[in-house]
C-alpha cells in the first residue's frame, strides 16, 4: 500500500536541531511512536482507503497516533490537533512533520470507532527496547 511519507527525523530544518535532538530520549513521544509501531494495525481492523488514483492516504499508525497523544494531552478537538500539528514539536517528531488536516483526523475518528475503541482496550505491553 502506498502512504504519504512524512521527513527524514535526522533532517536538519528551520530549528539550529534536528527534531531527534530536541525530544528527549525518554519522551512520552517516543513511548507512543514505539508502542504503536509495534503493533499490528490489521489486528484492530482500522478501515484503510488504499488507492493508486489520487493523493494517497495517511498511514491510520499515524493518525493513531495523533488520535493518542490528544487523548493523553486532553487535545479532543480535530481542529486543534491540526494545530498542534504546526506548532508542537512533539507532535512534528511524531508524525515525522505530517499535518493532517482537521477533516482528515475526524473522518478517521469516525471511520474507526469499534477500532480505536478495541486498541484503547488492550492492555498495555511496552516494546523490550523499553523495558
């Protein structure tokens, strides 16, 4: 399936850091990038919209975790997730500097109700690169 890439983290950008340097090593980002990327999304069945024609879609790991880190930060709007987006650069490391627009985060939360339900109800089991 093909997805929008987000940045290189190791790219240099307008900050005199790369992205990687700014988040601490034992950052709650890093937590959420590394549990979610341990898992496997077809497991939850998050509804996927794969096509060759058009622009192509966000990968729903990271809309996931967007999804999570606004649950964690009491972020519930869709509009100021999309904010967030652009100015926390917490969430530029976690998305790789994606921005989804406000649109894109609602039609995921209302696509995926029974999923992300289902993945807020397992329990948690950190990666052993955690531990």
């Amino acid at each position: 399936m093909q997805f929008i890439q987000g940045r290189d983290r190791d790219q240099s950008v307008l900050f005199p850091q790369t992205l990687n340097q700014i988040i601490d090593g034992e950052h709650e980002v890093r937590v959420i990038d590394s549990f979610i990327n341990s898992i496997q999304i077809e497991d939850y069945n998050f509804k996927v919209k794969s096509s060759f024609e058009g622009r192509p879609s966000y990968d729903p790991k990271d809309l996931l975790k967007l999804f999570l880190y606004g649950y964690l930060n009491r972020i519930r709007s869709s509009r100021a997730l999309e904010k967030e987006c652009y100015r926390n650069i917490e969430v530029m490391w976690l998305l790789k500097d994606l921005a989804p627009d406000h649109n894109t985060i609602s039609n995921f939360r209302r696509d995926n109700p029974v999923a992300i339900k289902n993945y807020l109800d397992t329990p948690l089991v950190l990666p052993r690169t955690l531990i």
